[in-house]
C-alpha cells in the first residue's frame, strides 16, 4: 500500500514524501479512508505506530476539500484535537505543521505551565486547527477566547492517559462545548471499561482499527531483567551507563521526587543526567528535553506521563529504573526505543519487591524476559541462582533451554548493549513466540489512583 492510494491530496502526499515516509503505517492505511468519508473511529493505537499522521493528514484533506481557506473573513476552529499533556500537544501541533506545510491551514496549540499571551494572541489571529490539553482549553474557554462552535472534527489522543490523570469531567465539558453534529475520533493505546464508556457516549456508529501491538512490543526491541537489590539499583545503573550502554538513554522511574534525586545522582557520578517530570515548568521540560536531544545529556531520567509522546529520533535504549505497577505502562516505556525500524534495547532493573509487577508484565507480553547478572557487581543483586528468578510460584521450573537460564556478563566491557543482545539471543533460547498482546484490564481498583501518579489533577490544574 502506498501513500497515493489513499487519495490524499498532492499536497499532503508531497509533505509525507519530504517528511521520508515511503509507505503508510497500519494505523494510517487503516484509519486515513475512514476519517476521509467522515466516520467516527475508535483506533487502538499508540505512540510509536505513526497515529498523529493517521488523524492529522486526513483532517487537513477534509478542512482544505472545498478549497483552501482563503484567509478572508475570521477563520473558526473547525478541528480540535486533545491530548493529556503538554508535550504531546505540542508534538501533534508539530506534525500539523509539517504535513500541512504546503496548504494554508493555520494550527495553534494551548498547554497550561505557560502565560495566556501568545496563546491568546493566536487564537485571536484565527485558527484552522486547535490542539489542546482540557484544563487551559476550558480556561480559554472560560474567558472566551476560544469558540468550538464550529468545530467539525474532535479527536481524544491517547484517551486512556487521559482517563488515568482524572480528565473524565473536563473532557465531558468540553464535549459540550461542541455542535452535536461533528466527526468524533478517539485514540487509545488500551480498551479500559472507562475508555468503551467514554467511546459508547462519544462515537456514533464508530469504525474500530488496531495498530498491530507487534510495533511497540516488537522484536526490534530486546528485552532484558537485571535483578538487583533495592539499594544496589543506583550502583548497577551507574555500572551499566559507565560500561555496557554506549549511547543516550530514557530512564524511567516511578515518581518525579526520584526523577530529580536520580538524575542528580548519575550526575555526582559523572554521567550527563536531567530529569523531566510533570513538577517542572513547561520552560524546564523543553530544556531537559533540547539538551537530551542535543547530546548534551546522555541520560534523560523521566515519569511516565511526562514522557508519554516525547517523540525522540534514534533512542537506542530505554532503562526502567523502576518498573511500572500498571503493565500496559510497561509497553508504553519499550515503545520508546525500536522505533521505524531501528533496533532498540529495554533495560529493567527489577529488586525483590517489584517481582509482582515483573509477572504481570510478563503475562503481558506472554514471554519470560531473560535475567542477566553482571560480574563484578554481585553485592548489588540477590544471591543464589536466577534460573527461576522472579517466577510466579505456581510455574513449574522450565528447562534452560525454554529461556529461563541466567546469562551472565563478563567484566565491564566497553561494547553497547545493542550487540550484547544480539550475542544473548543466541544465549537464550526465543521465549513463547509471536504472542499477540493481550489488552489487559488495568489492576487498579475503580476509581483508585496510584499514590505516585505523576501530575495529579490538583497539580494539573495549579499548573494551568
Ligand atoms: P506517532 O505514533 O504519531 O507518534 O509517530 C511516531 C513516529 O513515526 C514519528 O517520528 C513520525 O514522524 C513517524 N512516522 C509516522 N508515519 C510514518 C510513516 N508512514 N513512515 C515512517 N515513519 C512514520
């Protein structure tokens, strides 16, 4: 399938060739025809599969169908898009930008953690496009500077985020503030009850797409457990940056408290480190962010909502320094390396008592990910054997050869982890092969947020 078969207008089809894209992604060849003949879609999909272009390009087709915007009289928002966090937004904004390069369509974007003033000044300049996060949109809103009222396309980007973060009742306002008859579009990496129940009173007689979950979990990403000691876990990270990981790395903890102690300490010990996290300001955020990008940080130590739609080129390995206590966040984190076909690491250094969340990642992505103990580092990781480290009781011992047998790495030698892996596929026999990824009802309780929920809703809203 090509581009052209899309029926995308020249010049969309020439800002996709200049932006190097030679095929359409899944998402995109599946969801482009069906937003082009104006339907509601319910798309399965994540960062990392090319959705932004899958609802950006065919919406700049139909905004410019009768023509271009001439720039005469005041130009409406006729599409919004929302995101939960800022980053994201201003990524989507981006990406309007560049495939709507060779039309005249104006974009703007509103995030909170900034002043009003540039944001009101272009609203007021006139929008063809607006993306959003709902707390500064309802206070533009509230102001009225912002008018939805002719708003002909809506899409929820990443509706499962913003679900997590407690936006259920802003986005339900919003809502409101748009005419009955639009186009609804509604993206989410997972299909929580709370997302059917958002989708059930959003969408009308919606069409249902999937990104393939093998882009994000995929075999371009190897995967690996350090076991370690809780307190052992800052000296392995430092071991494994200073000796086996050649180039810059994303790596997660659970809370923005940890981010910033962390990144100070890989930076007492020598290595680069900045944090970003939902407590810095918008301007602090894009400063971690330009001097990861920029090399002049080698270590980008990150939550996860603050790096969900961080969109970084050429990201050879992601670390979870912590693991994730929601499995599906799991996925998100290694969809961050691997991307358009380059090979990526994942990394997790896992201590006793996150055991629990390494068994539901596993039966996540249906696989035993394989154990590595580092010579020289025996102090910082649990004693005795791993071949049944970190195994649900119940499992019965598999053989070596079914992937459960450690891999020990010899002394600290300067290779990236990218070869390692290579060498430790051979090591380790190819675990349960192929399993699709089963989207797993999220374990926390109804209603119940996890006390290190990065950017609460209070949080949110003292930021706007
Ligand atoms: P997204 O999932 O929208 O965040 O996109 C992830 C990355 O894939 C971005 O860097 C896009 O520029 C890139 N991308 C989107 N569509 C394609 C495509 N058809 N071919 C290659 N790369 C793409």
């Amino acid at each position: 399938m090509s581009f052209d078969e899309l029926g995308l207008r020249p010049e969309l089809l020439r800002a996709v060739a200049k932006a190097g894209y030679t095929e359409p992604t899944p998402i995109q060849w599946q969801a482009i025809p069906l937003v082009l003949q104006g339907r509601d879609v319910m798309a399965g999909a994540q960062t990392g599969t090319g959705k932004t272009a899958g609802f950006v390009l065919p919406i700049l087709q139909r905004l410019t169908a009768g023509g271009p915007p001439t720039g005469r009289g005041r130009r409406m928002i006729r599409a919004l898009i929302v995101t939960p966090t800022r980053e994201l937004a201003a990524q989507v904004e981006e990406s309007i930008r560049e495939y709507g390069r060779f039309l005249p369509v104006r974009s703007a974007v509103v995030y909170g953690g900034v002043g009003m003033r540039g944001q009101l000044d272009a609203l007021a300049r006139g929008v063809d496009i607006l993306v959003a996060t709902p707390g500064r949109l309802l206070d533009h809103s509230e102001r009225r500077s912002v008018d939805l009222s002719a708003v002909e396309t809506v899409v929820l980007d990443e509706a499962d985020r913003m679900l997590d973060m407690g936006f259920l009742p802003d986005i339900r306002r919003v809502l409101k503030l748009l005419p009955t008859q639009r186009q609804s579009l509604l993206f989410s990496a997972t299909y929580t009850d709370e997302v059917r129940g958002l989708a059930a009173g959003l969408l009308r007689d919606p069409a249902t797409v999937e990104a393939p979950r093998e882009t994000v979990e995929s075999d371009l990403v190897e995967q690996c457990v350090y076991p370690a000691t809780k307190e052992g876990k800052k000296a392995l990270l430092v071991h494994l940056l200073g000796n086996e990981v050649g180039a810059g790395a994303l790596v997660f903890v659970r809370t923005r408290h940890g981010a910033d102690k962390l990144a100070k300490h890989l930076d007492h010990s020598g290595i680069n480190a900045v944090p970003i996290h939902g407590s810095l300001s918008q301007n602090q955020r894009i400063r971690s962010l330009g001097d990861f990008k920029a090399g002049r940080a080698r270590v980008l130590v990150a939550t996860d909502i603050a790096a969900r739609g961080l969109d970084i080129d050429q990201l050879p390995h992601v670390i979870n320094f912590d693991l994730p206590n929601v499995p599906e966040d799991y996925v998100h984190r290694i969809g961050r390396t691997g991307r358009a076909g380059t090979q990526g690491a994942a990394i997790s250094l896992v201590c006793g008592e996150e055991i629990p969340f390494l068994q539901q990642i596993e039966k996540l992505v249906n696989k035993r990910l394989p154990r590595v103990r580092v010579d020289g580092m025996e102090e910082h990781t649990p004693s005795g054997s791993l071949e049944n480290w970190g195994a649900p009781r119940e499992q019965a011992p598999r053989p070596a050869s079914a992937g459960n047998k450690p891999v020990r790495r010899r002394g600290p030698e300067r290779a990236v982890l990218q070869e390692r892996f290579t060498s430790l596929r051979a090591t380790v026999a190819e675990p349960v092969a192929d399993a699709a990824v089963r989207p797993a009802r999220r374990n926390r309780p109804e209603g119940v947020r996890p006390p290190d929920l990065d950017q609460p809703r209070a949080a949110m809203r003292g930021a706007r």
